[in-house]
C-alpha cells in the first residue's frame, strides 16, 4: 500500500508540473492552477526527496518564477498566474502572505543543498537579502518577532494574527538554511534572539520578561504552544504545522515535545480518521471569535466546525508532523 501511495504521489507531482513550475493544483478550480509559493516549495521539497529529475528540474523553475516576480520591496508572491492575456502576479488576497518570503529562502537553499551547489544561493543571494530585510521590517517594533496580520499566511481564512507561532518558526528555518552557507554572525544572533522570545513567550513556566505579561499569565500554556498572540492577548487553539516545526527546530524540551504527542494522540483518539487536524479545538458559533472567523473569507465561508482550517485534516500538515 505505502508503495502505491509514493507512486500516486509522484504521478501527481507531474500532474502539477507545468513549463513555469509546480501549481497548486491538477485541476482548474478557485485560484489554484497557478504557481504558487507555498504550494511551490513543498511540491519541491517532496521532488527532492524523491531524486526525480523531471521534478527537481520544475522545482528550479518554480522558483525562477517567484523570484523573477518578487517585488521591489523585497515580496514573493503569494502565486503568479500564467493567462493569454500575459501573468498575474499575486501578494496576497485580504491581505499579504508573509510566509511566502520564508518558503521562498527555504526552497532556495534546500535545492543548493541538495545538489551541493553554492553557488545556486550565490545566484539568489540579492533577491534572499532583501526577503530577509523586508521579516525583519516586520517585526515593527525592532524586538524580533514579526507582526502577522490576520489572513496572512497559508491559514489565510483562521483567525491567527499578531505573533503567529508558524510564521516566526518558518522564519527560524529559512535563516538557519541560509545561514548555513554564509556563516553569518548577524544572522545567527538573529536565529538565537527569535528562538528566546519564541521560548519565553509560547512555552510554559517561562520565568523571564514576556512581551504581553498579563495575557500570558492568563493563557495558561500547559499541553501545547498557543497558535497566535496579540494585544488582545492569547489565542489558545493547537496548530499542527506550527508545531511540526518546532519539532524539527527542536524547539522545547524532550518533556514538552513528549507533551504535545500525547496531545495529539488525544484529539485523533475522538476522530475517525485518526489524522491530526490543522487547528484545534473546532470554532463553534457560541464562541467569541466566531465571528472574526465566519467574517475572514472573500468568497464562502469554508471553515464550519470540523472542516477546511477549522478542525478539518490536511494531508500535508501530517506529513510534516510525521
């Protein structure tokens, strides 16, 4: 079964292949048969995993197509749209795609890696700086964790907002790619500094000075890492990726982490799919960010309880936390 799965898998990687890189979809549904960042990269991390050729070679291609679009100050697209009538570029719908920037430094590096070629992050090394200036404007306030707005990353219709969990740990990991070719000691401060403030204000029993005191001391963080934070304070709902990434960041002690897999294995115990959902505990209209969630949608609303972003599984958020 596990080698038809592969198979199927890579059979689709080639579906999605197109002359400008990996889409988003085989089908031409919504806005997804078109290059996507996100989408884009991790089509291109499995193509490396794979030692596909064919695929490695579309990987390339699609980050030509991100980085030929970036914008002067510095954005990736959030996807880019080849028609008749010439190319789309896209930043972002209600509002901009942060992560985009750090899949972008992320697919970058893994290639050079992979093919153990230098020089392919030297090619890039302009387009990569001014990525990397543009998190670090950001953050807004100069204290090392970016300000996310709401709709901004690839969650684009869940209620995350502020300092975003996933986006400050995507950051971690494409500077530490980067970093791993120009030995940076900037960078590197960099990569400790938004590591420390994740530690003391996402984990539990934190003793040192937190950005939003009070909220933190009312959050309560026990069994996992709250998904996002803000001025309004806390917002405690489990997300899957963003703890995917902290594991292979080994952020957390072996405790913590050991905590967290008890978790999981608690929510999918009450699911019939036995998957882990992206985002958890679901959002009920009874409660207070109802609301700001049913409101978050440009076209439908997709997230009832249980499903899209709201307690529904993703195939790829499990295989990263696999």
């Amino acid at each position: 079964m596990s080698s038809l799965v592969y198979h199927k898998a890579i059979e689709l990687l080639h579906r999605v292949s197109s002359p400008q890189g990996f889409e988003a979809s085989a089908n031409d549904v919504s806005n997804y048969k078109r290059v996507w960042a996100r989408d884009g990269v991790i089509c291109g991390l499995a193509a490396l995993a794979s030692n596909d050729e064919e695929l490695i070679a579309t990987f390339q291609k699609t980050l030509q197509t991100l980085a030929d679009h970036q914008h002067e100050i510095g954005t990736i697209p959030s996807n880019v749209n080849f028609t008749e009538k010439g190319v789309e570029v896209s930043y972002g719908g209600l509002a901009g795609r942060v992560d985009a920037v750090s899949w972008f430094i992320i697919g970058v590096c893994q290639l050079a890696h992979y093919k153990d070629d230098s020089e392919i992050v030297k090619f890039y090394s302009k387009r990569i700086e001014k990525a990397i200036h543009l998190l670090e404007c950001w953050e807004f306030n100069n204290n090392h964790l970016m300000y996310v707005p709401i709709s901004g990353n690839w969650a684009d219709e869940y209620i995350t907002d502020g300092y975003v969990l996933y986006d400050q740990l995507l950051r971690i990991w494409a500077l530490k790619s980067y970093n791993h070719f120009i030995q940076s000691e900037k960078i590197a401060f960099k990569i400790w500094a938004i590591t420390e403030k994740i530690v003391h204000n996402f984990l539990p029993n934190s003793k040192v000075e937190k950005v939003h005191p009070k909220a933190y001391h009312e959050a309560e963080i026990k069994e996992f890492m709250p998904c996002s934070f803000s001025p309004s304070g806390y917002k405690m709902y489990f997300d899957a990726f963003a703890h995917s990434l902290a594991f292979l960041l080994s952020i957390g002690d072996t405790d913590f982490q050991k905590t967290v897999i008890n978790y999981t294995k608690k929510i999918k115990g009450n699911l019939p799919l036995k998957l882990v959902p992206a985002f958890w505990p679901p959002i009920h209209p009874t409660d207070w960010v109802w609301n700001i969630l049913k409101s978050n949608c440009k076209y439908e609303f997709r997230n009832q309880p249980y499903e899209f972003h709201n307690g529904g599984s993703w195939p790829m958020v499990n295989g990263f936390l696999a």
